[in-house]
C-alpha cells in the first residue's frame, strides 16, 4: 500500500511540475508573440515613414525639373 500512496505522490508532484512549465512556456509564448508584433508594427511605421519623405523628395525634384523645363522653352 505504501507503494502505491508514494507512486500516487510522485506522479502528482510530476504533475505540479509539468503544469508549472506549461504556464511558464505559455507566458514565455505571450511575451515573444507581443515583442514581434510591436517590432514589426515599428517597422512598418518606419517603413511608411521613409516611403513618404522618399514620395516628397521626389514630387520635390519632379517639380524642379519642370521648372528648370519652363525656364530653357
């Protein structure tokens, strides 16, 4: 009988463990999808940021050419 209650005692502890590190794997899981979300969101607002000061630079120099375009007709 002894046997048998240590059995049932070991087994439960396994599992106190095993639910302990399934709750630890699942927080960890959590955290690294939110940090890739929040970097990729930063880079996608980088990304719109650099592709409209590359829009402005350009409808800058497009508007110089024609003048300078204007200026030898």
């Amino acid at each position: 009988m002894r046997g048998l209650m240590t059995k049932v005692l070991e087994e439960t502890k396994e599992r106190e463990t095993a639910v302990e590190a399934h709750g630890k794997l699942e927080t960890e899981i959590e955290n690294l999808t939110s940090s890739l979300f929040t970097e990729a969101n930063r880079m996608v607002a980088v990304e719109r940021f650099a592709r409209s000061r590359a829009e402005e630079k350009m409808r800058s120099l497009e508007e110089s050419a024609a003048e300078i375009g204007r200026a030898h007709v």
